[in-house]
C-alpha cells in the first residue's frame, strides 16, 4: 500500500550554529591532545603584542576555547538552543557576523581593560544571542518592553555580580556580548524591514 507521508529525516537546519558548536568540540579535542598548550596559544586572548601574528588570531579564536567540558556544554546548550532561532530570523551570514563581532569586540576589550587575564569560551556570544533574540522592531523608534526586561534581568545581573564578587567568570564579557548583540539585533531588524530579500 503506497503511503503519502515523507519519511523521517534529519535536516541540517542551522549550518552556521551547527558549524560554531563544532569548532567549539573540536578546539576542546584539541587542547585536551595538546595538554592545554593549544588553549594558551590560539583558543584564549590575553595582552600581547600587535606584531605578534597569532594576537589577532586569539582575538577572535578564543570564543572557541572552553576550560573545560562542563564550560563547554553549559555554552552550547544556549547556542544550539537559540542559534536556529537567530539563523532563521536573520540568515547564515549575519549569524555569522554576529558571532565574528562579538568575538573581536568581546577579545579587543579584554586585552585593553584585562591584558594580564586570559580570556576564553563562547559566554559573550551566548550573551549576545540572548539579546539579540529579544530584539523584534515592528515600527521605527519602538524598543519592545521584552527586550528591556531581558537587558535589565541578564545585563542587570551581570553588572551587579560584577560589583559584588569576584569568580572566573567574566561579566564584562557577558556585558559587551549583550551590547553588541543588542547593536547588531537593531541595525539587522531595520535592514530586513527596508529589505525583505536581505
């Protein structure tokens, strides 16, 4: 008997969020060969010298680096969870410009502000996806009150865990994620208003 229903398939459906969670395992893998050296080389930013080629590479590298496989795993939870949400929304390529820009920006800050501090894992780009995914412009010059609440619960928190303690995990970095992610939530909601195609 012929049967009209489509078998079951697995569908890639987010190829950027799915290509950045791998590189996130595959930096893991390899620094547990290298015993740590490749997370201190390439997948971490600290200050060092702009004549030194691997500086830029660290600066935007380091959001692949993880200490660890529970650090790992807490990221990704978030990046596979809203990373189609953003991807669908807004296309591979500005996913992908996302990510870079929170990388670079996120890297730039902790040389300048933390040079002595190494700076690793995908905490700013979950940040940013957080933001970035409350962000919805329906008319111009509105800012959704979701939006506000998610800024003032997660930024909110950050800033004063900032203040108030003193662990390993870097608020500045959830603070600029969440900035550029907010930026780049704007700019990206009006582009695809005056062009649907975008």
């Amino acid at each position: 008997m012929y049967s009209s229903k489509k078998p079951l398939r697995v569908s890639f459906n987010a190829p950027v969020t799915l290509a950045f969670a791998a590189l996130c395992v595959l930096a893991r893998g390899i620094d547990m060969l290298t015993g740590g050296a490749a997370n201190r080389l390439v997948f971490s930013v600290y200050g060092s010298p702009l004549s030194d080629p691997l500086t830029f590479v660290r600066c935007v590298c380091h959001v692949l680096g993880h200490a660890g496989w529970d650090h790992l795993i807490s990221n990704m939870m978030y990046i596979l969870l809203l990373g189609p949400m953003i991807e669908e929304k807004y296309g591979p390529k500005n996913t992908a410009l996302i990510i870079l820009a929170t990388a670079v920006v996120t890297g730039a800050l902790n040389m300048l502000l933390f040079p002595r501090t190494m700076l690793l894992g995908a905490s700013g780009v979950v940040f940013a996806f957080i933001l970035i995914s409350s962000v919805t412009v329906r008319e111009d010059r509105t800012i959704p009150v979701t939006f506000i609440l998610v800024a003032l619960l997660y930024l909110g928190r950050e800033v004063y865990d900032g203040i108030t303690q003193r662990d390993n995990i870097s608020q500045m970095t959830h603070i600029a994620g969440g900035a550029v992610g907010s930026v780049l939530g704007f700019l990206l909601s009006k582009k695809k208003k005056k062009d649907p195609l975008f």
